[in-house]
C-alpha cells in the first residue's frame, strides 16, 4: 500500500515542481517504491520518461527494464488510463478535474556498483538518474523529495541539500538525479576542512582503519584535493563528498557527480595503512572530474539530454586524460614516486600496444563507440578503451607543450583556460576546438599530433613524435606459451570423458590473425601446428615452455585441424605481429620532468 504525501505549499509553486518519493517498506523485495506528484502537461497526454543513460558512463543503461508495477491516478485517488510508448516513456492520459498527475511504480534494486542501486535490510543505495522520472524532458524544474521509510537512527551520505533528516530539495532535476543516496544503521563519516571548503569521507561495509591509518588517509585525500585545485585557482563547491561503499569481493567501481564521489572497492583498501594506497589513484582521478566533464564538458553533454545518446570524440579527454592526471596529481602530492608512475604508464603503453583493436580504433572513434560497448563485448577484437587510449595521449600531449614553450605552457595552462572561457560562459568543447585552444595557447602547431595521434588509429608513428621529446621507449619481445601470437585471441579446453588429454577449440580469432589463412575457423579443434601434436597435450604431457621460439618470425607454418569431424589441413606464414612486447617508458634528466611533477600550489594550504 502506497501513501500519498501532502506538501503544504501553494498552487502556483507546486505546479512547478517535481514531488518524489522513494520508500522500501520490504528491503528484502529490493524494490524500492516510488511516486512523483507533478502538474500534467497541456493536451490529452502526460509522458514521463526514464533516463536511457547516466553522466559518467556513456552507454545505454536500460534502466526501464527494472520498473514494474506503474500505477497512474488523478489527486483524487482515481486511476488514469496509461501506456507505455517507448522503451522508457509511459504515456498518460489526463485528469479531466485537477491539476495534478500522481504516479506510483516500483524499481527493482538489485545491483551493487558506484552507478546503480542497491537495496537489503542494512543497506539502502540509491542513484536517483536509475529510477526517477521526469516529465517529457523537463530538466529544469525544482525538485523535492522524501525518504518516506528512512529510519531516524540510519545514517545517510549525500550532497543533497537537507531540510529535514529524510527530506531533500534541489534546483533542478539536474542536481537531483546527479546526487546518490546511501542510508545505513553504521556509516563511517570522516571530515576535514581545506581552501575554506569542507570535506566529507564516507564509508560503509567492513572498514578497519585506526586512528593513524585514518590520519594518513585524511592527510593524503587533502593534499589530492589541494594540488587540483590549485591548477584550477578556486574550488567550485562550498562542500564535498567521498562516498566509498566495501564489499567483500573485488571490484574497482567509481563514479564522479558534480558535488560528490561515489566508489565501490574492495574491503581490503580500508583494512591498513599500506593497503590505501589502492584508493588514493582512483579517488584522485573522481576528484579530477569535478572540471573536467562535470564543469568542463563537451558541446555534446551541454546540457544534459537523459532521453538521447549524446555522441562526442572527445571522451579519450575526458576520462583517459582525468586518468593521467589523477596519477601526475599523486606524484605532486607526494603520494606517488616519478619511478612509479613512469612504471604505470609503461604498463598502460604495454597494454595498449598488445591489443589487437589498436590497429582499427583511433582515440577518437573509441570516444564515439562508446554507446556501441555493450555490443562490442562480443566482437572483443574491435573494442578498445577509450581511458588508456587518453592516459597516453595525456602525458605525450602535456610533454609536448612543455618541451615546446619551455615549460611556460602546458595541459594546466590548457585546463585553467577551458575552465575560465568555457565552464564559466556556459560554453561546451566543440570536437574540434581542442587542438585549436592548445595551439592558441602553445603558439604552435599541433597538427601532427591529433591527426596521427588523436583521429587515426596505430600503428602510431612514436619515433618522429618521440625524437622532439626527453623520452626513450624500450620494447622487448618475447615468445610466449600462447596462440595468441598467431592471432588466436581466445581458447578453450576441452577434456576428454575417459583420458586426461586436453583438446584446444578455438573461440575467436583476431580479423587479422595469421592462422586464418590455413583456414582456422572459430570452432574447430587444433590437432596440429607445426612439428607439434595439440591433441596429445595434456597435465602430464605439456609442451616444452618455449615451443614457440622454434618457430621463427616468416616461417610457414603447417596446422592440422577439426571441423565437424572432418580432417583438414592448411598452413600460414608467422607474421610475428602479434608477438607481446613489452615496453618501457625512460625519462631522460631534463627540465621539463622537474616542472612536470613539481607541486602547483604556490603557497602553504594550512
């Protein structure tokens, strides 16, 4: 049974405005109750729509698909006909006496990450962008909204405004849904003051820390938060959250809002001293968004559109190049050496330079594809990321800025000016006004840079690039006990009933990969590949460790193979493309390196 709730204010305002309510009477049904009071649309119909995507993750979501139970009636207490029009828009038909539609439905909660919603009895995490709705692309409107179920005793991290300890208001329904709820019985609420501006770290789950631990995290979480702000000059909030939520199984999760953070991490970060230091870099890089994307945006995301796909190039800049920094940040705060984060970066170059998709997708087509990567998990050959694609860019960008003006200008100067002549004038990034501001900037051109670096995919042309730079790349190939190396991107084992011997089937295979041309299909079993038997491979009779390094780089290569009990042959030539390599960045003694890592904060923060 559903309660209606009356707020005592006028007409005239309350037609203006969206009044929510959120109750779990059931925690254990983890479906939370919701209902909306809004003034109806003129005409025949309301529509109220449900949000297809959320800032911060740049794919369809879905969320609809959790809905049931919708419900539609007049203030009165009388049901509205409804249907629904679209995957997330319910169509309903309006009172003919009144001035208000009340809808009711409930949202199934049963996803435990930093951008959904969870509910069970100890635990109630909302992201209101899940489960609220709106009316047909009203952003604007006021909002307020009662945690009817909320007990006095829990506790509650939020950046919400308070005017009562379960009721919330906001300006817009822009601010509601950028700010999630957690209510617990115990939460671990830490506070610190900084720059005149107030802090707040939340925890819940099994958190262990002692006071020294905590001092050391106190300590460290402000000196991230005093060194990006003091590239930007100001801080553009009167208060701030870190809300971290433990669970006891490994997941690394985060998500930045405009006035809060929330993370979901293993337990085990808030257990030492020592293990915090799996918190600071993904803290540093939620921080990092309070610019750049939640202040500092594309033209794209200006405004926000919940019910439309907005698609922009430019997200290598906005998460990879937030990863960048979010190292860069902990290195001139002291929680980070040059040795670390050179030995990071090299193990981002690795990566990168290892996966196959490097050769098909440029930093900027990854930006667009990004709606694509729920379709894309399938045909894992052609995804790439776009956060290692922008870390990269990031530091070679930065280093090129630098060593060009002589350390006068750099991607601070770049951020400081994007905030002052775009955030502060309304103003998104267009997709090709990046290269334009950084030219601007640096007096220099950077043509060479985004339209090898930024629009094509690799192989990326390092050497010209890394001859103008203070850097050394060392690359390593090893052979590897794997059929990777022949393009063979996945494999599976399969046991025979009554022996011990393994058979490989192949799962997928690289669009490129040398073992297509003897014809290999997903599917088939390998029996033979070169002078080796696969079929008779097993625990007690592996293969050599370096059977591949008999092999050499333009040999051809024989393959006997299965295909629904059908023996084939073919053969190819070892193009060594997909040999693993391992890179290692080197900064020479320059500098540009001094400047790079010195801290930005030019006077003691008390």
């Amino acid at each position: 049974m559903f309660f209606l709730l009356i707020f005592c204010i006028p007409m005239a305002q309350a037609a203006k405005m969206y009044f929510y309510e959120i109750g779990w009477r059931q925690p254990q049904s983890q479906s939370y109750e919701i209902q909306l009071k809004v003034q109806k649309s003129n005409g025949r119909y309301t529509v109220f729509r449900l949000p297809i995507w959320r800032p911060g993750r740049y794919i369809l979501q879905h969320y609809a698909a959790a809905i049931w139970n919708f419900q539609a009636q007049d203030e009165e207490g009388n049901p509205l006909p409804w249907r629904k029009i679209e995957k997330s828009a319910w169509q309903v038909q309006n009172p003919k006496k009144g001035t208000f539609i009340i809808i009711r439905y409930r949202f199934y909660a049963n996803r435990l990450d930093a951008g959904s919603s969870y509910l069970s009895p100890e635990l109630a995490y909302m992201n209101p962008v899940n489960f609220l709705m709106s009316v047909d692309k009203h952003y604007n409107l006021p909002c307020e909204l009662l945690l009817k179920d909320l007990n006095p005793d829990w506790k509650v991290a939020t950046a919400l405004r308070k005017k009562a300890f379960n009721h919330f208001v906001a300006d817009s329904y822009h601010e509601l849904v950028d700010n999630p709820i957690v209510c617990a019985p115990s939460l671990v609420q830490l506070q610190f003051e900084t720059l005149g501006k107030r802090f707040y770290l939340h925890f819940w789950g099994n958190y262990q820390l002692n006071h020294e631990a905590e001092q050391t995290l106190i300590k460290n979480v402000r000196r991230i938060v005093e060194e990006q702000t003091a590239i930007f000059g100001e801080l553009p909030v009167e208060e701030y959250h870190f809300i971290y939520l433990l669970v006891p199984f490994y997941l690394r999760h985060a998500v930045e809002h405009s006035r809060c953070a929330v993370f979901v991490l293993p337990e085990q970060v808030a257990s030492s001293k020592s293990a915090l230091y799996g918190l600071y870099g993904i803290t540093s890089h939620e921080f990092w968004h309070l610019w750049n994307v939640k202040r500092i945006r594309p033209q794209a995301l200006l405004p926000y559109d919940y019910a439309e796909e907005p698609y922009t190039s430019l997200h290598w800049f906005t998460e990879g190049v937030t990863d960048y920094y979010a190292y860069l940040i902990l290195v001139r705060a002291g929680i980070m050496t040059p040795t670390d984060f050179f030995r990071n970066l090299s193990e981002t170059w690795t990566a990168l330079e290892n996966h196959a998709a490097n050769y098909y997708v440029s930093p900027a087509q990854a930006s667009m594809d990004s709606w694509l990567v729920t379709s894309l998990y399938l045909y894992k050959p052609l995804y790439i990321s776009y956060y290692p694609l922008g870390k990269r860019l990031g530091f070679l960008l930065d280093l090129l800025l630098r060593v060009r003006t002589n350390n006068a200008v750099s991607l601070d100067e770049v951020f400081r000016y994007l905030y002052e002549h775009y955030y502060k004038k309304n103003k998104g990034i267009e997709e090709d006004e990046l290269q334009e501001i950084c030219e601007k900037l640096s007096g220099t051109s950077l043509e060479f840079f985004f339209q090898n670096f930024v629009w094509r995919s690799g192989p990326y042309p390092f050497e010209t690039l890394i001859e103008e730079l203070p850097l050394k790349i060392e690359v390593d190939t090893s052979y590897e006990n794997d059929l990777s190396v022949f393009g063979v991107s996945e494999v599976s084992v399969v046991k025979a009933t009554k022996q011990k011997t393994q058979w490989l089937v192949v799962e997928d295979i690289l669009p490129e990969g040398d073992i297509l041309q003897a014809g290999v299909a997903p599917g088939d079993m390998l029996l033979k590949l070169g002078p080796y038997n696969l079929q008779n491979v097993s625990e007690e009779n592996p293969l050599p460790s370096n059977w591949y390094e008999t092999i050499k780089v333009g040999a051809t290569i024989p393959v006997t193979y299965l295909r629904n009990n059908e023996l084939l042959h073919g053969s190819f030539t070892f193009s060594g493309r997909f040999l693993p390599k391992k890179y290692r960045i080197i900064a020479e003694d320059h500098p540009v390196f001094q400047s790079l890592f010195a801290s930005a904060i030019k006077e003691k923060v008390e």
